[in-house]
C-alpha cells in the first residue's frame, strides 16, 4: 500500500489532543474521518507525537497508508477540502509519498516545540488560547540561566508526569532557550523525544524562576531531586506548539526500530 507523509498544523483548543478518543474529538480522528469521507477507507495515522488536550502544532508529521497511489498535492488539496467542509481547525500543509521504511514516530531524529509566555496587565483578546497570559514581568534572562541547569542527558522524572507511560524517565535535551521580543516570550526546546508533560513543567519551573519564586540553583536542586514535589505548576497548554521534526535524508530499506530511544514523545 502506498505511504504518504504529511505536514500538519492545527488549532488544538478544540481537540482533546492528537490521539484518537472515545470521548470527544481529536487531530487524529479529523483526519481519519476525512480519508473515510474521500475515500471510503478506514486507515490509521501515526504521528510524530502525541500532542495532549489544548497544545498546538505548525509541524506535526504523520504518515497514513492507503490503497491507491495519489498525486501528492492532488490528495493534499482534498484532504484540506473535506476537513474544511468538517469545520475541523485542521491543515495538511504538504504530503510526500514515502517508503514503506518511513515512520513518522520512530525515524524522527529530533523534535523542537515552542512554549510562548506573555507578560503585561491586560488580557488576552486576539492571543486567548494562543498564550500563557502572566499579568506580571518575568526575569527572561534569570529564565534562560535556570532553563541551561537542564540541557543535557538527565533523569527527568521531577518534570514528567505521574501519568507518563515511557519506560525510562532518562532524555537528552539538546536545547531549551529563553528569549523575549517585548511582551512576548518564547521558550525552544530539541530533543530526540520528550516525556509526559515535560515541556509544560519546564515552562511552569522556568516561570518561577522569571518571578522570583525559585533561583537557578533551586532548578538545578529540582531537577537533581528527581521528585514530581519538586517540580513547579504545569503550565497550560493555551502557550505549546509542535514546531517541526526532523529526520533523515534517506531512509534506508528495512531500517530496524527500536522503541529503546523514541518510547515517550507524549507533549502535553
């Protein structure tokens, strides 16, 4: 059966994340339902990670099998009539037809979300569920040198969630930078795979630490306690956003995979 991969990006406040539910509605079930619509198939799509209730994306990757070859811009254009007929806040912003070798989890070789924080009294109109709205100034710079305690391979369990289901809380976060522009800023964060509720615990840690509420050495101390106790508030969804995955030019054929370093990419 013919693969194709896609790039998607959506609106995630009306979704109960990416993955498929049985009660309410997903990213995953959209696009299902709009290649059921178009073309009668029942298929299942793998992402390169699932997203969680409320979180966004500019570049999710999915891949879906299907029958019949396609012209690559042709089901492209469908996809986006059928899933805008749906009301869905979905878009397929390119697909490619790939190799069976291709798998849009487990041959990524880094992800990079962003989490987008702003900083001023009012609140927000046109940014609502597009943003943490904090009424009050935060230290960027304080933010950036509590967010480097974390760069590195380290055990993560103070930032995952209870709920996360990776069989090791152990990661290698390649980057995690604090910027600002104005009221705006923006955290980054690479990795190879992230754990459950990781980016949005970094994001609530590094906002005490903007405020005052923590110093970098108690970041450092949060992380090397390795306690869920230890960790800062969660910080909402409204403010993540899957930016882009990257992966290998070429996939060789029959690539052999393993879930031993991709298990847990669960962005919440």
């Amino acid at each position: 059966m013919p693969r194709f991969r896609m790039t998607v990006e959506y609106d995630g406040s009306p979704y109960f994340g990416w993955q498929r539910q049985t009660n309410g509605p997903s990213v995953q079930g959209a696009l299902e339902a709009a290649v059921l619509s178009l073309t009668t198939e029942t298929v299942s799509f793998r992402g390169a990670g699932r997203t969680d209730s409320g979180v966004h994306a500019k570049g999710q990757v999915v891949h879906v099998d299907l029958s019949r070859a396609w012209e690559p811009y042709k089901l492209r254009n469908a996809l986006n009539a059928h899933l805008a007929m749906a009301g869905e806040a979905v878009s397929v912003l390119d697909v490619e037809a790939v190799t069976e070798d291709f798998d849009a989890r487990f041959s990524a070789l880094r992800r990079h979300y962003l989490y987008r924080i702003i900083c001023r009294k009012s609140r927000l109109a046109l940014e609502h569920k597009r943003a943490w709205w904090v009424s009050k100034d935060l230290d960027h710079e304080t933010m950036h040198a509590a967010a480097q305690m974390l760069v590195g391979r380290h055990d993560f369990t103070t930032f995952r969630s209870v709920h996360c289901q990776a069989n090791s809380p152990v990661r290698t976060l390649d980057r995690l930078d604090v910027t600002r522009d104005g009221d705006l800023i923006e955290i980054r964060a690479t990795a190879q795979s992230f754990l459950h509720n990781q980016i949005r615990s970094f994001a609530g840690t590094l906002k005490l630490a903007g405020d005052g509420g923590m110093t970098v050495d108690d970041v450092k101390a949060a992380l090397e306690a390795r306690d869920r106790k230890a960790c800062g508030p969660v910080a909402p969804p409204d403010g993540l956003y899957f930016m882009q995955v990257d992966y290998p030019d070429v996939i060789p054929p029959r690539l052999p995979r393993t879930e031993t370093n991709n298990d847990g990419d669960d962005l919440s």
